[in-house]
C-alpha cells in the first residue's frame, strides 16, 4: 500500500492558506461590541479590540474608514462594526477589518437625545416662561401610561390616599417599542380634545435607556408641548431624565412623586380646616362673649336713663319754659302798653287835625301850579312840532316825487345815486307819488358833463 506523502506548510503558506480560508467563509460581517486598547499611531490607522463579557476580537480600521464614519471614537464606547474578518500573515493573528462604524446601544440612544434636546432647547420648548402652572385643587386629573404597569398603581394609590375628591381618567397607552410614541401622541391628543381634565400626568416605571426611549421621541415631546391642559411627566426613577421631562410644565422624578405634586394633601387639608374650625368656633366665642358684655353695659345705661325719667325730666324743662314764657309776654304787654300810653299823649298834644288842613291848603296850590305849568309846556310844544312839521314838509323827499320824481333803490334797499352802482341786468325798483315800479336794467350811460 501506497502512502501518500504529507504536505509539509510554512509559516508563510500557512498563514496565506488560512489567511484565504477566513476571508472566504466570512465575506463581510457585523460585530457589534465595546471597544477597548484603542492605539492611534501617525498613520492615522485604528487598532483596538472589540469585547464582551468573554471574549475580544482584535481590530483594525484604516484611516480612510475611520474618517468616514465621522465618530470620536474612544475605549468605553458601545459601537456596531461591519467588516471583514483576515489574517495577519506577518504574525499569524486573525483580525477584524473594520469598513464602517457607529454607535452601539445607549451610546447610539445617548446621542441622539443630545442632539434632539438641543433641537428643542433652541426651539424655546423648554423655556421656562412658557410653562403653565398647575391647579392648587384640581378636579379631573387623566393619566396617559400603561394600563397594567406598576406606575399607574402607584399613580392610583397616591392619588386615593391624598385627593380623593379628585375624579381619575386613563388613557392606557404602550410605554415601550415602537408603537409606543404614536399611542401616547394620540393619548395627549385625545385629553387635550375631551378638554375634560385639569392635569395631565404623562409616564412610567423605570429601565434602560431603549426602554424609556417612547418619551424621548420628538413628536411625543412636541405633543407634550402642545398641550392647552398643564402636563406633569414622570418618566423613569429619579434619576431618569427624558425629553418629556423638559418640554413638559412640571417634572416628577417617579410616578408617585408626580400624583403628589399634582395634589395638595387631602389629609393635611383636612387638619388644617379642624384647626381653622377650631380657631373660628374660638373667636365666635370671643364674639358672643363680647357682645353679651356690650349688652349688659348698654342695659345698665338704659336702665339709668329710662324713657320715664327722661320724660319726666323734660316735663319740668316744659313747666318752665311755660312760666319763664308767660312772665316775658306778661312783661312786653306792660312794656308795649305804656309805650302806646306815650304816643297817645304825644299825638293829643300836637292837634293833627289843623296839620291835616294845612297841608291841603298847600296841596290844593300845588295842584293848580302843576296845571298852569303843565298847559304852558304843552303849547309850547305844540308850537314847536308846527314848526318842525313844516320844515320836514319843505325838505320832504315826497314833495320832489309828487313833482314827478323817482327814487330808485337797489334789491339790498340802498339808493341808487349813480351809474356805477348798477350793470345791465340788474334788477330795480322806483319810488314814485302813487306806488312803486320794479325795473330792469338794459345799459347803463355815464353823462357827459362839460
């Protein structure tokens, strides 16, 4: 029996012959892991390894691929890789040729809420002038979370053990995957169309970045803003932060923390009417016990100062005003009396009878004077208006149109004395002896005078 004779490899061919094999058996893989033992020489080339919790895979990435992907990469960093696996002939090492690269997991997440915070942040959503305050008492509140989570019974219990009196609406919604921010969006929506709440609270439990990722999605976070009803957003545990967080009107950092901040606390209100009723039943008392004072004291004023002894009081004032009344009219009727006893003595003694006859005598005079003065004026008069009469007769414009004269005046009354008041077509009339003419002038001639 022949044997055939065993190929004996070198280093060299070996390497090439697995080098081939590799490359064959994985055209062009993705690799996703963190990167650890990150060398940059001058070349500009990438060396580092790609691990898990087992193992690590030894990589490189040339600097043309490295500029392409646009990534500051570092150790730490939670990145998916696609390449090629070879072979390093030189030392006999098989690698992972990386082409491409980017962000991984939470690190890709993480970005991405950076960039999108900063989106919104300079859109003005997270100012702080534009957050709406909540209601100190409010009377609907709506919860937009999963119905079968462990944050809407830690909402609801909260809620029953501060404000009872407060009426509870869910809009159960998927808090996670990608259904999740179009369920909420429309949940936001819906509360905002039924105008029925007074607060909305907005969240969940906790988990990892991806699982909370629903309430950083823009449009969740614009719906949030949009919101005509104030939004309470309570994503996560306390250390959790979203973007619902910042674009809504007030942060909670756990669900129960937001049922709280929502409510004032019935209890403590409770205690705080008892103590206000206590201290009001007290000052009624107060009251009460001032008041029967100031009636006893207005009692006892009374009682000093009855009606009977005021009337009988000013009884007696009357009987003397009467007295003091009729002495002072008894006084005056003396007093007027002999006063009226004076003049009667005084006009006895000074005969009025011969004054009265005297002074008609000297009236009776006067009275014929007045006559004679008064006939003589009138003549006088008399002759005088005869005299003016004739004068005016001799003067009178009438006298010179009853010769056959006219007066012509204009239609504003004013007499026409020359040419130059008048135009052909103007409108006269004229004054004669027995009545008036109305004229019309046809030319109007300055006379010439030599």
């Amino acid at each position: 029996m022949q044997v055939k004779a065993e190929r004996i490899y070198t280093p060299t061919e070996l390497n090439r012959e697995v080098k081939l094999h590799l490359e064959a058996g994985f055209p062009r893989i993705a690799v996703e892991g963190e990167i650890s033992n990150l060398a940059r020489p001058a070349s500009g080339h990438l060396y580092f390894s790609l691990k898990d919790e087992r193992s690590q895979l030894r990589c490189a990435m040339f600097r043309s691929a490295a500029v392409r992907s646009g990534l500051r990469i570092d150790n730490g960093m939670l990145v998916s890789a696609r390449g090629r696996i070879s072979l390093y002939e030189a030392r006999g090492e098989y690698q992972f040729i990386v082409e491409s690269m980017q962000e991984a997991g939470e690190g890709l997440l993480q970005r991405r809420f950076e960039e999108l915070k900063k989106k919104l942040e300079s859109e003005g959503l997270f100012d702080p002038s534009s957050k709406k305050a909540l209601p100190a008492f409010p009377a609907r509140i709506a919860l937009v979370t999963s119905a079968s989570g462990a944050a809407v019974r830690d909402l609801l219990h909260v809620l029953e053990r501060r404000w009872p009196a407060a009426q509870v609406r869910l809009y159960p919604v998927m808090v996670q995957g990608e259904q999740a921010p179009g369920q909420i969006q429309g949940a936001l929506a819906a509360a905002n169309r039924h105008g029925w709440a007074d607060v909305l609270i907005v969240g969940r439990g906790g988990g990892s970045l991806e699982d909370l990722w629903a309430f950083n999605d823009e449009g969740v976070a614009r719906a949030v803003a949009a919101s005509s009803i104030p939004v309470v957003s309570a994503v996560g545990h306390e250390t959790d932060f979203s973007i619902c967080d910042f674009v809504a009107d007030l942060r909670a950092p756990t669900p129960s923390a937001a049922a709280e901040l929502s409510t004032p606390d019935g209890a403590a209100l409770q205690q705080s009417f008892l103590r206000m009723a206590r201290q009001l039943h007290v000052r009624i008392e107060d009251r009460i016990r001032q008041s029967g004072q100031g009636l006893d004291h207005l009692a006892h004023r009374l009682q000093q100062r009855h009606p009977a002894t005021r009337l009988a009081e000013k009884a007696r004032q009357l009987d003397l005003l009467k007295a003091r009344l009729r002495r002072d009219a008894n006084r005056q009727v003396r007093e007027r009396r002999l006063h009226l006893d004076g003049l009667s003595r005084r006009l006895a003694a000074h005969r009025p009878e011969r004054r009265l006859d005297e002074l008609n005598r000297r009236l009776a005079a006067l009275q014929q004077k007045l006559d004679r003065s008064i006939t003589a004026h009138m003549e006088t008069a008399r002759q005088r208006t005869a005299s003016l009469a004739r004068t005016l007769h001799a003067v009178s414009p009438l006298q010179t149109i009853a010769r056959g004269y006219s007066v012509l005046t204009a239609p504003a009354g004013e007499v026409v004395s020359s040419v130059e008041q008048v135009s052909p077509g103007d409108h006269l009339s004229a004054r004669i002896s027995d009545g008036e003419l109305d004229l019309t002038v046809d030319a109007a001639r300055k006379a010439d005078h030599e």
